[in-house]
C-alpha cells in the first residue's frame, strides 16, 4: 500500500474496513499488541507530545504528564490488566421451556470501524483514551485530532502510524471539511467529544447510516459549598480544579453556589488559594496555562466584567494570557452564567440555601459534572437524589473521572454514552446474545 499518495476519506474507510474483514483486529492478542505499541509509543515519546502540547496550550510538562500522557498510560494499563475477564462471555439463565440442555450467553463483537473526533482541550488524552477503548474493543480506528491544538495533531499524525497497525488505524487531520468529508462515509460508531452544536451536526450525520454515537459534552459544572465546611481546604481543591489548563476543562468547576456569608469566607479563602498554587504574578509562573486561540482569548475577555473582581481580572492578548479570577456578587442574568465558561473565570453566586441551590441546578441543562462541599450526610444524599449529573464529586473536582472503573459521560446537554476502561468496551463492542440448544 503507497501511503504517499493522499488518500480520500473514503479511501480510508474501504482499507480500514478491508482489514477488518479480514479478522486480524479480532484476536485478543492483536488488540493488547496494539495497545502495548500505544504505551511504548507514549513512553518513548512522550516528551514530544508534551512539547506540542505546550506550543497549543502553554501546557506545563508536569500536567502534560499527569493529565494527558501518563494518564492516557494509566488507562492502558488498566486495561491490558482486565481485557481478558471483561472479555469473558456472560451466561445467563434459561428459562424451562427451552429445557435442561439449552444454555445461553453474551459475547462482545467488536464493531467494525469507528471514527474518534477529539477536541483541542487535552488534544492528546482526549483522542488516545476512547482509540485504547475502541483498540481493545477490536475495532479498526479512524482517529481526527482537532484541528485547534495544531502541534499535538501533527505529533499525533505522525507518531500513531509509526507505532500501531496503519491498515488498522489512520489518523486524519484537519477542521471542518475534513471531518464533513468524513462524516459523510458509514462507520460502525462515531466517538465524539466537544460542543454540543457540533455534536448535533455529528448525530445528524450518524443518523444516515444509522450509526450510533457516543457523544462527550460539555455545560456549565455547578459547585455547592455548604456553611460549616474547611475553606480552606475547599479553597485549594476548587482552584486547583478550575484552573488547570487555565480552565479550560469539561469537567471543570464552572461557577460556585454558596449562600452570602459562606461567600465572604470563600473569596478570602480563594485569594490565597490562587496565591499559594501560582503565585503573586500567574502570568510569570511555569505552572500555568494559556488560552487556546484569540477568539476563546476575546470571548472569555468578554465575561471579566460579569461582576465583583475579588482576585485576577488581567489579561493580555498577545500572550494569550487571561489570570485565575474569581468573581463575586455575580447575577444569574450576566454573560458569564449564560454558557459554559471553558476558562479561568470561577464566578459566586449566592443562593438562600440548598433548597434554591438545588433549584438553580435544575432550572439549566443536566451538567457534565456537579461538585459538593459538604459534611452534612442529608444535604449529600439531598443532591445526589434530587438532580442529574454525568458525575458527582465530593469534596474533589475532576478526580472522578481517574477512576478506570467509573464511566465518564454526560447526560442530557452533556451529552450520551461513557467511555473508560471496562465501559469503553461495552461502547465500542456489539453484546451479542447467544442461544445454544443442543440437536441430540
Ligand atoms: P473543537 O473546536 O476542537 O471541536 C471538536 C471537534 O469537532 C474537532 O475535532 C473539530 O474538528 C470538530 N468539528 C468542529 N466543527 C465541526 C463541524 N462543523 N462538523 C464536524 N466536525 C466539526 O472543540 P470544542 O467543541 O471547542 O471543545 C470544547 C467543548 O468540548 C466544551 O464544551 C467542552 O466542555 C467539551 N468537552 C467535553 C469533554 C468530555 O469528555 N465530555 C472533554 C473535553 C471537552
């Protein structure tokens, strides 16, 4: 096969399909192989994807690491450590009428072709992490980094062909028409991850072939903190939080209920808690991220003003840069509570208690992830009970989805299916049922 002559989208998709027919994808053997290429690849060159992802992102090596690299490892891992028992068919009980001898059970096929469309936010992560699923899964991959975080695309194209199985795997870069060109062919399942408008036009598209979709969203992730909580501690997790990758995370903390005194209390506790992680002057700290492109730098500029600057507020265009802010007295009615924010803006919004607070959440769209601050037992179970999230933490942000064995997805606006560990392969694989009566 000459790879040098450009290939159509279509092209791909017959070559990839032509592989898959053939069988090879299907051996266990064939699909840990491919992630053990995957893993070599990351420890190899691991330090190139970290160099691209600070040209996109302005990413630290540190987080590149933990939160893209080594956790893209992790999820390897993990799954090298369990594919055989997840694989394991299932018996299931069968009923008397079919007699003594008749047995049943569960087998996962793997699906055929499927197409990964990854964002720009953890441009590495975000692809490699459903591509091990779908590996594992033992599908074909067409996998479309996106076309915003440049340097990780191009690394990304260059190093998957260099280690896995290209009549197996092909990486396809570029923005909108590439991915319309794409979308336009039959795939077995589409992994999508990014906004919800997209998504609709990804759906749309799957619609036509009738190909299922999993879709990873995003919207505005609520915190509660209740009164009588260390905020201190509360103070650090959240910033901690909502600030990496300069907040520009789907799971990310978008904007903190609390009621009027416990927000004084905050604010203070959050002016330290930015000092203590990057400092007097974020901008000169190696540790903290830019943002992605111009348009998010005016945008996010946009919503500064959105109320009470009780630490950050500058920016500067040149460099991309807008400082951890946090901002009070903010009016449910103001931009910045209107859509998800994707950057290192944490507003307060005061709430009589949390019975409002539970309102508030549910008058919007069921969010990716909702976040508790709370000892109280009742008020826990209260929101647990009472709204609908794709997770809920309490007491730590983000650190949900590091469970391999939690499924990470959204529901409603934040979208449909999960994805990590053993719930990647029940989203990329067919659970076929199977009956077996016996002829004598
Ligand atoms: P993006 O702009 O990089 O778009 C995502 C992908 O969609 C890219 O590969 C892009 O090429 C493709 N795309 C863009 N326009 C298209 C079109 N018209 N037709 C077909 N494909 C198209 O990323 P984004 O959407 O700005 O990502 C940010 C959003 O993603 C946020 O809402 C965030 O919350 C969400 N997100 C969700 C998760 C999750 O796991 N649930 C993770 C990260 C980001």
């Amino acid at each position: 096969m000459n790879h040098h002559t450009p290939e159509t989208p279509a092209d791909v998709v017959a070559r990839l399909r032509a592989t898959f027919r053939t069988g090879r994808t299907k051996p266990v053997e064939w699909r840990t192989g491919q992630l053990r290429r995957m893993r070599a690849m990351l420890a190899e060159r691991g330090s190139d994807l970290a160099a691209a992802l600070h040209a996109d992102l302005g990413k630290s090596s540190t987080e590149a690491y933990r939160t893209e690299i080594d956790f893209t490892i992790r999820e390897i891992d993990h799954t090298l450590d369990h594919l055989d028992a997840w694989l394991r068919p299932e018996p299931a009980p069968v009923p008397a009428h079919l007699g003594a001898d008749a047995t049943a059970w569960t087998r996962y096929d793997p699906l055929g072709v499927v197409l990964v469309i990854a964002p720009w936010n953890y441009p590495a992560q975000l692809l490699l992490a459903p591509v091990v699923g779908a590996l594992a899964s033992g599908n074909a991959v067409v996998a479309k980094p996106s076309e915003l975080a440049p340097a990780t695309s191009a690394a990304l194209a260059e190093l998957l062909p260099a280690y896995l199985d290209t009549d197996a795997v092909a990486v396809v870069e570029g923005g909108v028409p590439e991915t319309t060109a794409l979308l336009a062919e039959r795939f077995d399942h589409v992994f999508y991850t990014g906004n919800g408008t997209v998504g609709r036009i990804v759906m749309r598209a799957a619609a036509e072939h009738l190909t299922p979709v999993t879709l990873e969203l995003g919207g505005k992730s609520p915190v509660f903190v209740d009164r009588d909580t260390d905020l201190g501690v509360v103070a650090d997790r959240l910033a901690r939080g909502k600030f990496i990758n300069a907040g520009q995370t789907c799971v990310a903390p978008d904007y903190v209920l609390t009621t009027q005194e416990t927000a004084a209390a905050l604010e203070t506790a959050l002016v330290r808690a930015v000092d203590a992680l990057y400092g007097g002057d974020p901008a000169a700290s190696p540790e903290y991220g830019r943002i992605i492109n111009e348009r998010h730098f005016d945008r996010l500029s946009a919503l500064l003003d959105s109320g009470r600057v009780v630490t950050g507020g500058d920016s500067d265009r040149t460099g991309k840069y807008i400082a951890p802010t946090v901002l009070a007295d903010v009016d449910p009615k103001s931009p910045v509570m209107q859509e998800e924010i994707f950057g290192p803006i944490l507003p307060i919004v005061t709430v009589s208690g949390l019975d409002e607070a539970i309102d508030f959440i549910n008058d919007r769209d069921k969010p990716l992830a909702l976040y508790v601050f709370s000892e109280s037992g009742e008020t826990r179970d209260r929101i647990a009970a009472e709204t609908s999230s794709g997770g809920l933490g309490y007491g730590l942000p983000l650190a949900h989805l590091t469970v391999s064995d939690l499924p990470f997805g959204g529901v409603g606006e934040s979208g449909m299916g999960n994805y990590h560990g053993r719930y990647s392969i029940e989203t990329f694989s067919h659970r076929k049922a199977v009956l077996d009566k016996p002829l004598n």
